[in-house]
C-alpha cells in the first residue's frame, strides 16, 4: 500500500512535548500518528470524548436559560401558549 504525507500544524511546544512522550514509550511521532489515524478508521469515530459543558462565551447556553427554555418548550406541547403575529418595526 502506498504511503502518502499528512500534515498538520501543531503548536511548537505541543510538538516538542508530542515528541518527548513518544520518544519516552519507544515510539517514533510517525507510529503514533498512524497508530491514531487506525483506531479512528477502525472504530469510526475519535478514541476520546469530546464534550463541552457550557460555552463560555455564550450566556444563551447557561444552565438556568436552559432550564427556562425547555419548560417553555414543555408548555407550548401542553397548548399552553399563545400564538402572536408578528410585529413589524
């Protein structure tokens, strides 16, 4: 099979660190990254979970908004709202 070049931008310090933690486990960078690329290809999806709690930035997200949007929502299923036309301004 053909082998062909991936590249890809890292911060330095990552890579010298990235380096150092392969060289530790007898590992070149290249072995690591196929090693990487095969468990993702293999499973179909990333080795680790990716999640995120609450956006920081974005005060829509918090938990107590949330919270509100979601009884409102539960409401509107329940036909406990009201229908309004919309205001032009």
């Amino acid at each position: 099979m053909a082998l062909v070049t991936l590249t890809s931008r890292v911060e330095e310090a990552d890579k010298a660190s990235f380096e150092d933690f392969c060289s530790a486990v007898g590992l070149t960078v290249s072995t690591a990254v196929n090693m990487y690329v095969k468990v993702v290809v293999r499973d179909r999806k990333l080795p680790f979970e990716i999640s995120q709690e609450e956006p920081l930035d974005d005060p829509f997200y918090n938990k107590t908004n949330q919270a509100h949007l979601m009884k409102a929502i539960q409401q509107l299923k329940e036909g406990r709202g009201v229908a309004h036309e919309l205001i032009e301004v």
